[in-house]
C-alpha cells in the first residue's frame, strides 16, 4: 500500500475523485505537472528537453561519436539529387506550401517519406499536392452542368458532416473519367465514372457515407451511389498512383526540391517538393540494392515486486540494453546498456550508469535521438518495452520522454489495438507509433511465420539459433539489481544477450531482406507487412493493374460469413497403411495459380448468368468450370488476375535464375527473398477472392478454383490407374493410394525407387499434356516406405534420388504439439525412426515397450512429463478448470514470490493422488514433485498422453495394436516413489534393506543379507554402474548450463523453465547426491 | 619364486610412498554444488604463480583483469582459457527438432577452423584475437597469461602468451642407483573378445620369474613393481538395462573380474602392484576415479601388496616421482585439440600444470568446491598415460633443469605389450608377450 501511495504522488494523474482524500499537497504537485503538460511542451518544447543540457553534456559528448556521417557539401548547398530507400510513408495534415502550390491554401495531406540514402543520411521528404480522391459510376445522362450543380450539392452536404474544420473547399473539384468496373465481363470498354476529389484524407469516408445512403440531386431524384477505390489508404494511394512500392528507391532532383525553413524533423535531409516532380526506381540493378539502414535491437530490464509481474505504475526501470547494427553488417557498432546505480564496466560494451530512473530514460531517449534508428527491433517490443517505458515516464511525470519519433513536437503515444485476420486470429496488441521509424517486433514476426510449439525467446531462439539462452527469474532481476555493482553487471551481461538474440534472429531468417523484397512485390509499405492481413498485399496489386487498365474497383461492403461457403478442395480418400513399396507422389506445382491462369479465371472475365443468356457467347470463347460458373478466354478479354499471376511467376523463375548467378551474397540474400515474396504472393491470390469479410471477395472465383482442382486430382487418379495396368503392358497394376489438394501418391507395384522414379515421371509427363497450360504435374518425389495413417497424416522417407534417401518427412503427426508432453514427441520419432529409417518394427515395439515399463517403474526423465500451459487470465475469470491454472492458486499460496502470474508459462506434472480426483486437481509443480518425491501419475500419461498418437503409427503396422503395446507383462511391474512430505512417513523408521534383494537388514555395517552374499562382485558392478552413469549426466548438464551462460567462474543462475535440460539437471544433482549415499555403503 | 639349486634369486625391494590422497573423495558429498568452485580454485592458485612469473617476464607492462582493460592500452592479463567451438557436441542436441540421419562426420576429433578463443576471470570475458594464438593447440580450461591489447570491439589482441611452465622438482637421487624395474601395463581387457588369456598369462609368469632361463629370471629379480593403468576387465555393460537379470546373466557380469583375480593373485604373491580404475573398469566415472572396490577382488585383496589406486595416481618409489592417469584426460585433449603425437599432449599438461584441463568441461569430473586436485604442484620424473594405441616414450627437459620421462603405454589386448621403466636412469623398453593364435 506505501509503494502505491508514493507512486500516485509522482504520478501527474487528473485529479478526480481521489481529490477529497489526498492531501493538499499532492494536489498541487499535479497542478503544477499539468501547467508544464499543457503550456511548456507546446510553446517551447526544445528548451524543455534541453533542460538538464549541463549535466548531460557528457552524455551527449558520448553519444555523439554514433551520430550519422555529416552531410557533404553538395547535399547542404542542395545542389545534388537526393536518393534514397524510402522505409515508411505516412502523411499529416498541415497548411499547404505556399510556393510550391500557390494556389491553394488552407489544411491540406502532406504526404512524408522517410528514408536513407547510399552514404546513411536519413531524409524526410515532404511531398505536396497530392489530394485523396475515389471514383463513382456517372449517372447516365449527367453532364458537366449536372456535375457542377452535384458539386455543389455534394460540398453542401460535406460542410454539414465536417461542421468543425476549417478547410474553404471540401470536395475540391469532380472530373469526368472513363473507366470500367473491374467485375464482371462487359463488352463495352468504357463507361463514364466521375472522380470526385476532396481535401483531406478522412474526407473520403464521410463522403462515401453520404454518397452511400444517398443524394438528392436536381433532375436525377435521390440516389445512392456505390463509390469505387474509396477503401484506399492515402498512403497507398499515393504510392500506386507515384508507382512507389515499399522499400524501393526514390529520387527528388536537383532544383525540384525546397530545403524546409524550420526543420520539423530530426533527420539530416529535410525537404519538400511536389508529388509530380518525384522519380520512383524500380528495384532493378543498382536499385535493388539496401541502403544502410541502422537497427537498434533493445531490451528492458524492470524491478518487480515479489509475486508480481512488473507494472510501470509501479516497478521502476532498471537497465536498457541497445546494440545497433547497420544494414548488411553483421557487427553491431553500438552495444550499450544504460544501468540504473552503478554497475561493472564489461568488455567492449559502452555501459552507462545513472543515479536516478529519469536519468536512464532521458538517455534513452537522447541516444534514439542521437543514434537516429530506422528500424527498431526487439522481442515483444510492441507490447512490452516500448509500452512500458511510456508508461513509465507518465508515471514518474517526464513529460519529455517521449519524443521518441523523428518529428519535433511530437509525442509517441500508446493506444491498444486489435488485429484481427482470418489466417492469424485476432490479437491483443497495444500499438505505439514512433513518427519515421519502423519498428519491427520479431515476436509477431514469429507468431505470424511460424507455427512454434512455444514462442518464448529462449525456445524461439533454441529453435533458429540452436542455443539456449540463459533465463533469468523475474523474482531474481530485483535481487540482482539490489546488490553492488557486479550483479548489476550480470544483469547487464544477461540484458545485452537479450537485446542481441533479435538481431541474430533478424539476421539469421534474412527477414529485412524477405520483408522488404515482399514489400518491394506487392507494392506495400513495410510497416503493413506487421501489422495487416494477407488481403492488402493482394489489393496493393491489383489496383496497381487495375490502374493500368483503366479499371476501377467497387468497394463491396462486407457482408460477413453469411454469403456462404464453398466446398474446399477435397482431398481423395486415404487407403490407410504401411507401405513397403515405393510411393511416387505426383505433384501440381502450384496448382491453384495454374488453375486461374490456365482457366482465365478473373473479376473481369466472369459471366453473370443473366448475361450468358443475353450476351449469347459461342462456347469457343467461354469456359464453364466444373462448379457451374461462366468465365470468358481469354481472346475476348484476358483477366488481369492471371496477368498478375503470369508476372509474378515469371518474375520469380528470373528471381531464381539470377539467384543462381549471383555471387555477392548481399545481392543473393535479395535474390532469395524475392524469389520467396514472389512465391508467397502467386500463392495468396486465390485467398483473396475467397475471403468472404476482405476487400473484393468473389467466390464465383475461389469456387471454380477448388472445383477445378479436384477435377484435376480424379482426372489424375483415373488416368493413372487405367494406363498403367497390366493389360497396358506394365508389370504391375498402379494404385493410388491418397490425393491431397495438389499431389496424387501411386503405387506402381514396382520394388525399387529408381523404377517408381522412371514411371513417376513417365506418368507425370503423359497426363499434364491433357490439361491446359500451364497446369503441369510434377514428379517430385518417391516415398519408401511409407505409412499412410488417414488423410492429412502421413510420414516416410523422402527420396529424390534413387541412391539416399533425402529425410523423413512427417505430416500431420504429433510432435509439436503445444499441450503435449515432451515424452509423446520423443516417442513418435523415435518409433517413426525406427520403423522407416532402420526397418526395424520389433525394435520400435520393444522401444515402446521399454518406455511405458519406465513410465510405471518411475524411472522416466521428469523433463519428458513436463506440460506446459500459458496462464492467459486468473482463476476466477477461467469458466472451467484448469490444471495449470488451479496450480498457480495452489503454488500461490505456497509462496507468493516464485508463483506464476498472468503472463507466464505453467509447467506441471500429473501426479498420483486420491481416487477420482479430478486431473486438475492433480496437478503439481515438477520442482516441487522433485523436492518432495512426489509419485507421478503413470496411468494418466499412459492413457491420456501417449496412447493415441502411438496407436495411430502403429494400427496400421500390428494386428491389435493396444494389446500388444499397452497391456503387454511389460506393464505389470510398477514402482511408486514414497513421498517424503506426507504424514504417514513421519511415523515410519527407516530400516536398511540388502541391496541384492532387499531384505530388511539389522546390522547397519552390512550391504548385503547373509542370502546374497558372494554375488558382491555383480551386485556392486551394477550399483557403480548407475553411479557412473549418473556422473557422466550430471557433468554434461551442469558443463552445458555453463557454456549457455557464458561464464565458467560463475555459479548458473538460470531458471528457464523451457528449457529442456532444466529439470534433468536438477534431477541429476538429487539422484548423484542419492546414489552417491548408495555406494558409500559398500565401503565398509 | 622357485628355488634354484644353485642361485637364490632374491627380489628387489624399493620404498613406495603413497600420493593419492588428494584424489580421494570422501567426505565430500554432491549438495548442489556447480562447477564453478573448480574454476575459481584453479584460477585462483594458477593466478598468483602467473602473476609472480610476470616481473620476469615483461616487468613493464602493467597486469590488470579483464574489467579494467582500458582500449588501446597494452598490458597483461591472466585468465581462465574457454575454447568456443562449433562441433562441440551438446546435450541440447538430444532435443534438436530434427534427428540427424547421418551421424557426426569426425566423431573423435571437434576441432574447427572457425574455434576461437576466449579469456575468463571472474569479472568477465574477452575474446583474443591476433595471429599469435592457434585455438587448435589449446583447450578450455588452462590458465594463463596474454600480453595484448584492446581492440575497442570487444577483441583482445594478443601480442604474447605466458604458459605456467614445467613445474618445480625433487632433484633426483642419482648416486648409488642399481637396476630396478618397474612394468607398466594397461588395457588388459580381461573378459573382452579381443583379450588373449595366454598373453595376460605369459606376462604374469614373466613378473613372477617363472619364465626363460636365468639370466631372464634375474631380470625378473629386478622388478620391484607393477602398474596396472586401467581398463582390466570389460563387463558386458549392456546387461545392465534397470530390469533384472537372469541367473545366467548375473554369471557372466562377474566373471572377467573373477578371472582377474586370479592373475592377479598370482602377481600380488610375487610383487607389489597398483591397479588404477580406467573409463571401463567398474569404477565411477568421473575423474579422479576412487580405487575399485575391494569386494572385486576377494583373492588378491588378502595381500598387503595388493593396491586399489585412484586415477590419477600419483606415488614415490625410490624417491622417484610418479603421476599417472588410465588415459582419459590425454584421449580428451585428442578430441578437443591437435598435436603431432600423445607425448605432446602430455608435455602440455605438463607446460600448463594441469593434469586434465578440459575437466569439466569435456571430461567428467567432481564437482570440488575448495580445491583442484588435477593441479601439478611438483613435476614428477616419470608422467605416464594408459590405454593409447602404441608404445610411445621420450624425455623432455624443463627450463629449470627438470627431467621427466613420458610414457603413453599401449593396450596390452591390442598385441600384448608392457612397458618397463629402469629407475637407474629412467630408461625405457617395451616387453611383447604377443603370440599368433591359431585359429
């Protein structure tokens, strides 16, 4: 209660009801903070942030030395053309340029670029005259009278919507254009559309609004208008229609450009010109190239509270650790970490210590401002760091803080968001815009990329990186910073490792290349790659063609779900089993795009079915797709759905052939990502006119699409099964054995994979000379052997060439299930391994069976019975029970200081316990069941964990499969661990028994019973033989934790619960101590 | 001994002093501890010999620790060595996502052209840079001084290298000195498929003087002592699965040692022997391995001259100095290092005052708290290793007049070989018991 009273007194908090109970004083304070808020920062922010300037002055003597390259001659005399990669565009609203529009005046979108040229200066180019516009079909009849008067009407009605703005003129003018809707095939090439132009950019949805419920106009009655391109962002107007696509190269010639009077920004190059005057380069040649971007990667370490996730109202910030890397370096230049109180130097690190919290943050932010990143990275940054910092300097009433943004004046801001997509599921996320600088968090990154069984840095980086990163327990940072100054030190150390980890993980995945070549393809800023759905990069590129081709997209209104499904592709029945003949697998590649291209299958070239009557085309120019709609070919009318697939197909085969060229591995590194982006992009259209809740939906398309597709895959199926048979003179009749959306496996009977391969290809070639081009089947590879469990689930050896196999290749099976144990992975790959790669069936039998015999005789590795769960919200608001969360009550009450809270991972082990207690209540601590003995419960891992994915491998390999595997003598002998913190064992009296055959012993001095001696020799090999063993674990684990940590001369503090090896090393320690005591005893 | 008509060959006697204490664990218990201590230990005590190694060496640079390295500034730095290498196999690969089909490439040796290596103290670390220093001769574990200076990245190049050096000796007593022998042999194997009983049987009768004419029994006469360098027996390990074993298999566990035994019964009658624990005896496995239990060996046990060693083992006979392992700590060296043979691998322990460097980090050992017994306070005269695949041997000289004999002695199941040892003069030969077996 005392820490939250002393942080409500900083805290420049309105004063509201809390008003009558705090003292006077406090009151005051708050006035006064909110004096400076309002008045100081907007009248003479610089001086407030020079305001400690004296004393920071070494600190920015410091800071200096990472300042940009100062500008040469010609760039300051503006003699020379600017070029540079431009990273993010957004636009403000500001008066507009006197002497670059001198016409007009008032409020107007000013459109500005940031970016960084060849030498690594950052610029900010503001551009002018740009105005946001969308189209709506001319009413036939209207002419350019009716359009002035409907101007005038339309202006009427936007005065009465934006009663508050100042702007003279809202709808700036109406042009008639000629252009066509871009659905459905029309035999007319153009119709008249009127462009309707208005002042600001949020003009457009009042307008649309308007237009949409209806206008009354002179001669033409009330009438309502579906408007077209009026869903487009601004600045993405503004780049198709400037044929600008993120991350490309741009150039403001010489002459063209006005240096700003009073900079606004803090970038090096400040300039405005017109929109017109700008040159975008395609990312061809020299302007393929990456300029040199500087990325910060950050991390934050706070203080919390003994049982209590750090909260910034609360827990103050202790250390920031920032590396900064130019682009394409794979050194960073800076390493930094700035400490509260003091702290060790460490080598090659820049470490600055600060007295107070404000100090820290304001070098932080001086260091932003002096280092001037491009792109901030770090692991959920968006969500914690970035967030918390803010929140801190409110808190502690730095109203400076943050500036953070490269534009003056202005504050980052946090708000919460919600992203939501089909493919990505809807996040909670709060969203923290810093003005001209990209931030980049490689947590979403990672949530959106891949399909990870935990996203943890440490098992993310495990993952990527194959290390374990050393964990430290939030309860331990506070201990550690409360020390001297070596811990803070290891604080420090342990801060900067964390701060790396995204660099290298940003390196290693490529993806400032994969992510600017896939904005660079689909023409989107990069900062929308993040934090938008598939559907824009989509939309990106076909309003782009569209523009080209004089077409005009409607703005459909979502309709939501309920204009139905569609029947998806389906997938031919799966002949379950194992196979011990080679399967070919017969591949579409990439069928779908093959599908719309082949089909001509586009907005623009399908038939309304009105119109098939009316139009009455011959059946030479149409195609009727197996689900019954129409489309045209394209002689009549080629779609440009296929045309924007046909190009990024062919832009992806000269992607790959220039990749094999290339030697630079920068420019191999572009290749690469833009082979993957353009890959990504063909694959995504199909999506898009599926989406039902997206921007153009058309399932006429999507459907057609599926619908062909299974077509394809029957087709298939019949060709191959009836050419080769026996009768057709080959040696064998084929099968096919199952079909998924783009592949068809065979067996051909034939025993080797190099005859599989030949007839593999013998087929693929035969039949894609029946479907139009460029369908084409592919044959990729042979499966041998290869077990087919039911549809979606499958593994076996890969072979693409007839002498080694390339791997194993698994689908659909557990093993990186996220509720799952470790022991079920372990086992199905195991098994798997065993029954494909060595053949060897009884041998996975009797591996399985050794393993449930060491579940029930409790001698399995803790760490393999570990589950794992997020603990997302407290008790109270979970409706039914949880395991993990009942355990988090429970270890709460045990000790509040190392329990879980919201936020955290919950490991537990089921343990045994009274009959019909329920599983979660069943649940315990895995150190606690270590600490104490706990037995586990075997039956539950048995019954609930590994039977299922083990059945499913081996039902189609052994006649009763459960028999044999789980009900076998090898489950008859179990052994339970006494606990040592019940009742009952405080009365029992330990006696010793023979080690032999564990006989009660009287004698004290002895080993082994009278029965069982002369068998010491044996008997004592075995003892030492556990020992022995148990050595060499403990050693390996122990030797690990250290090379993890980075330090020999250092006891490992880590407690990374996701660790693998951090239960087993634990176990070691206790079993080495137990068996030691057990050996001690032969030595009488 | 057979008594002769004419002659009455007496055998030789030699004082023999016991130096194992210090690999002994007794009361020391596993409570948590890491391995950590082991570290401090050794830089703490390899530290202050460094540092008064230093005036001599370059008494004008300034001797600082890894934190106060100022950039650009030259001076003198000791630490512990950590060798970063990239083949290093880890635990952590057990749990890697994908098993690997095909297995290591060069399972015995980790060395990689990319290794670097890292200096340690216990403020931090650094990474030394420069030309001077080859990481593939080094390993993690040694302590040692770096004259270099500070990059500003991070990097510490180095300019010069101070290894400890031999350490100091007992001047070896040479007046008055006869011929006395003492036999090395390891690997016996006993129990292995590839042991050849009559070989072990042959030396025996040799020691024991039961073998050739006189004049080879009077060399016999000579020998005062016998090592046996571990790996005796070989126990089908892989009975041991947690379930219980047969009565059958319970037999065939025990046998090799009861073979044992027996030889070495007839032995220990004759002469005073030393059997050290090697990596497959059944001992434990971590270094130092405490002496084999005396329940093994319930016929030679009875015999005073029957001696259960630690590895390392560590004696005095005649005031000759004695250190020895079964071979672990020279195999790991192997696989975590290069060198032109094994007698250099033992010359740098040697250089380095370390018996087994790469303990813990490679090669298994207890985790100590207070101390670190591997730590080579006095050199001995006569350093040698167990269980390598030939016979090697060779003199080497230290700075301060120090003579120490090298000796790698073979597997004797691989061709039934021993060593011998002249203590006159620290001559060395080997005797080969191989026979042809015809089958």
């Amino acid at each position: 209660m005392n820490s939250r009273k002393r942080a409500q007194a900083t805290a420049p908090l309105p004063p509201s009801k809390h008003q009558a109970s705090t003292p006077a004083v406090e009151e005051e304070f708050v006035d006064e903070d909110f004096f400076l808020d309002e008045t100081l920062i907007q009248e003479d922010e610089e001086s407030l942030i020079l305001r400690d300037f004296e004393e920071r002055q070494a600190l920015a003597s410091c800071l200096s030395k990472w300042a940009r390259p100062p500008l040469s001659p010609s760039y300051v005399s503006l003699s020379q053309s600017v070029f540079f990669q431009q990273l993010e565009i957004d636009y403000v609203i500001g008066e507009s340029h006197k002497e670059l529009l001198p016409t007009s005046s008032g409020p107007a979108a000013i459109i500005r670029i940031f970016g960084v040229t060849k030498e690594g200066h950052s610029v900010c180019c503001k551009v002018h005259g740009f105005e946001p516009y969308f189209y709506i079909s001319c009413p036939l009849g209207m002419g350019l009278d009716d359009i002035s008067r409907f101007h005038q009407i339309l202006e009427g009605r936007m005065r009465e919507v934006n009663r508050n703005s100042k702007v003279p003129k809202h709808v700036r003018r109406i042009e008639m254009v000629h252009r066509r809707n871009i659905m459905y095939y029309q035999q007319q090439t153009s119709h008249p559309f009127l462009k309707i132009v208005v002042a600001l950019p949020t003009m457009v949805t009042s307008c649309r609004g308007i237009l949409d419920r209806g206008i009354q106009i002179d001669g033409f009655g009330m009438k309502s208008f579906m408007t077209y391109e009026s869903n487009v962002l601004f600045a993405l107007r503004f780049m198709i229609d400037c044929n600008i696509v993120g991350g490309n190269w741009i150039e403001v010639p010489a002459g063209k450009y006005k240096k700003t009077a009073k900079n606004l920004s803090y970038c090096q190059l400040e300039v405005d010109c017109l929109f017109s005057d700008l040159i975008s380069h395609a990312p061809e040649g020299e302007f393929s190239k990456m300029a040199p971007f500087r990325i910060l990667s950050f991390d934050i370490e706070c203080a919390g509270r003994k049982g209590h996730f750090p909260e910034p109202t609360h827990d103050p910030v202790i250390q920031v650790a920032n590396l900064v890397t130019l682009q394409g370096e794979d050194q960073p230049f800076v390493r930094n970490v700035m400490t509260l109180k003091s702290c060790s130097p460490i080598v090659g690190v820049d470490v600055m210590p600060f007295n107070t919290e404000r100090e820290v943050l304001l070098a932080w932010r001086d260091l932003i401002r002096e280092v001037d990143p491009d792109i901030i990275i770090g692991y959920n940054i968006c969500k914690f760091d970035l967030p918390y910092l803010i929140e801190r300097a409110q808190t502690l009433g730095i109203a400076e803080f943050p500036i953070l943004g490269r534009i003056r004046n202005s504050r980052v801001r946090v708000k919460d968001t919600t992203f939501s997509s089909r493919q990505y599921g809807t996040r909670e996320s709060k969203e923290v815009t810093v003005e001209g600088r990209v931030q980049f968090d490689l947590l979403q990154a990672m949530q959106r990329d891949y399909k990870l069984s935990s996203y943890s840095l440490n098992s993310v980086s495990a993952h990527f990186l194959s290390e374990q990163k050393e964990d430290v327990h939030h309860s331990i940072i506070s201990d550690l910073q409360n020390g001297n100054a070596e811990t803070r030190r290891r604080l420090a150390v342990y801060c900067l490792k964390d701060a790396y980890l995204p660099q290298r993980l940003l390196d290693k995945l490529m993806y400032i290349y994969n992510y600017v070549e896939m904005a660079r393809v689909t023409g989107v800023p990069i900062s929308f790659l993040l934090s938008r759905g598939q559907s824009i990069k989509v939309l990106s590129q076909l309003l782009r063609k569209a523009k080209q081709k004089g077409l005009v997209l409607p703005n459909v209104k979502a309709t939501g779900s309920e204009q139905g499904t569609y029947e998806g592709a389906t997938v031919l029945e799966a002949k379950a089993g194992f196979y011990e003949k080679p399967i070919a697998t017969l591949d579409f590649a990439s069928l779908y795009p093959s599908i719309m291209m082949a089909y001509n299958l586009c907005y623009c070239t399908l038939v309304t079915p009105e119109d098939v009557r009316k139009l009455n085309l011959s059946p030479e120019c149409v195609n009727k797709t197996p689900s019954g709609e129409t489309f045209v070919k394209s002689n009549l009318q080629k779609g440009i759905l296929p045309e924007i697939l046909e190009e990024l197909i062919s832009a992806r085969k000269r992607a790959k052939s220039d990749l094999k060229e290339a030697k630079d591995p920068l420019e191999k590194a572009v290749l690469d990502g833009r082979q993957l982006a353009l890959k990504i992009s063909a694959n995504s259209v199909y999506g898009f006119t599926g989406a039902t809740v997206g921007q153009l939906p058309c399932l006429e398309i999507s459907s057609s699409v599926t619908s062909y597709g299974r077509q394809m895959i029957e087709h298939t199926k019949k060709l191959v099964e009836d050419k080769f048979t026996t009768i057709g003179g080959y040696e064998y009749n084929a099968e096919v054995i199952y079909g998924d959306t783009d592949s068809v496996m065979v067996q051909f009977g034939v025993p080797t994979v190099e005859a599989a391969m030949d007839l593999g290809r013998e087929a693929a070639e035969y039949i894609s000379r029946t479907f139009i081009k460029p369908i084409k089947l592919e044959f990729e590879k042979v499966y041998y052997p290869y077990l087919l469990i039911s549809k979606k689930r499958y593994a076996g050896l890969y072979w693409t060439n007839p002498n080694k196999f390339d791997k194993m290749d698994t689908k659909g099976i557990e093993t990186v299930r996220r509720d799952n144990c470790l022991l079920v992975k372990n086992l199905v790959t195991e098994c798997l391994h065993k029954i494909l790669i060595d053949r060897d069936i009884p041998g996975a039998v009797q591996y399985v069976k050794n393993s449930i015999s060491d579940l029930l005789m409790n001698r399995m590795d803790l760490s393999l019975l570990v589950i794992t769960k997020g603990l997302t919200k407290t008790g109270e608001d979970y409706e039914v029970k949880a395991a993990h969360v009942e355990l988090a009550e429970r270890m709460r009450k045990r000790d509040p200081a190392t329990a879980p809270n919201v936020g955290d991972r919950v490991p537990y082990v089921i343990i045994k316990s009274a009959k019909g207690a329920k599983a979660y209540e069943r649940s315990e601590d895995p150190i606690y069941v270590l600490d104490n003995n706990i037995p586990i419960d075997p039956q539950y891992y048995l019954e609930n964990q590994i039977s299922k994915p083990l059945l499913r491998i081996f039902e189609p390999i052994l006649k009763n499969a459960s028999k044999e595997l789980l009900q076998g003598s090898h489950t008859r002998s179990i052994s339970i661990s006494t606990p040592s913190n019940s009742g009952i064992m405080k009365f029992a009296k330990k006696r010793l028994s023979c080690i032999g055959c564990k006989a009660l012993i009287n004698n004290t001095e002895q080993t082994l019973c009278s029965h069982c001696k002369g068998r010491e020799a044996e008997l004592y090999c075995k003892s030492v033989s556990q020992v022995s063993e148990l050595e060499s674990l403990f050693g390996r684990l122990w030797t690990q934790c250290q090379e993890c940590q980075g330090s020999l001369h250092q006891d490992v503090l880590c407690t990374s619960r996701d660790c693998p090896i951090f239960y087993r090393r634990k176990k070691a320690q206790k079993d080495m101590a137990e068996a030691k005591c057990q050996l001690d005893r032969w030595n009488f | 001994m057979e008594i002769d008509s004419e002659r009455n060959l007496q055998r030789k006697q030699a004082t023999y002093q016991s130096l194992d204490e210090s690999f002994m664990i007794q009361k020391e218990v596993y409570k948590g501890q890491q391995y950590s201590h082991i570290y401090f230990a050794r830089l703490h005590f390899m530290r202050t010999l460094l540092y008064s190694l230093v005036p001599n060496w370059k008494p004008h640079l300034p001797v600082c620790t890894i934190l106060g390295l100022e950039e650009g500034k030259e001076c003198i730095i000791v630490g512990t060595l950590f060798k970063h290498m990239k083949l290093k196999p880890s635990i952590l690969d057990e749990y890697s996502k994908e098993r690997s089909v095909t297995s290591l490439v060069k399972p015995h040796n980790f060395v990689h052209i990319d290794d670097c290596l890292i200096l340690e103290d216990e403020s931090g670390r650094v990474k030394l840079t420069g030309t001077l220093l080859s990481p593939s001769a080094y390993v993690t574990g040694i302590v040692a001084a770096v004259h270099g200076k500070d990059s500003g990245a991070g990097d510490f190049v180095v300019q010069d290298f101070l290894e400890a050096g031999l350490p100091p000796q007992v001047e070896l007593p040479l007046k008055s000195r006869e011929d006395k022998y003492v036999v090395f042999v390891s690997g016996l194997s006993v129990g292995s498929s590839t042991s050849n009983p009559l070989q072990f049987q042959l030396l025996v009768d040799h020691i024991t003087g039961h073998l050739g004419d006189e004049k080879e029994q009077g060399i016999a006469a000579q020998i005062v002592h016998l090592v046996v360098a571990g790996n005796s027996v070989e126990i089908p390990y892989g009975l041991l699965n947690g379930q219980n074993l047969a009565a059958k298999d319970q037999s065939r566990l025990s046998e090799p040692i009861k073979e044992l035994d027996i030889l070495l019964t007839q032995i220990a009658a004759g002469i005073p022997l030393d059997i050290m624990p090697g990596p497959n005896d059944p001992a434990n496995f971590a270094l130092p391995q405490q002496p084999l239990n005396r329940c093994l060996f319930p016929g030679s046990a009875a015999y005073n001259t029957f001696r259960s060693c630690t590895n390392p083992h560590c004696f005095v006979l005649d005031n000759i100095r004695f250190l020895g392992t079964s071979g672990q700590n020279v195999d790991d060296l192997e696989k975590y290092s290069e060198a032109n043979d094994k007698l250099e691998f033992m010359e740098r322990t040697l250089r380095w005052r370390h018996l087994a460097p790469t303990a813990p980090n490679t090669l298994g050992c207890y985790p100590f708290t207070d101390r670190d017994p591997f730590l080579i306070e006095s050199c001995p005269h006569v350093y040698f290793v167990g269980n390598q695949e030939k016979f090697q041997t060779r003199l080497i000289k230290g700075s301060e007049g120090q003579l120490v004999r090298l000796i790698c002695v073979p597997k004797f199941c691989d061709n039934g070989v021993a060593v011998v040892l002249n203590t006159k003069n620290l001559e060395c030969h080997t005797l080969s018991f191989a026979t042809q077996l015809s089958s």
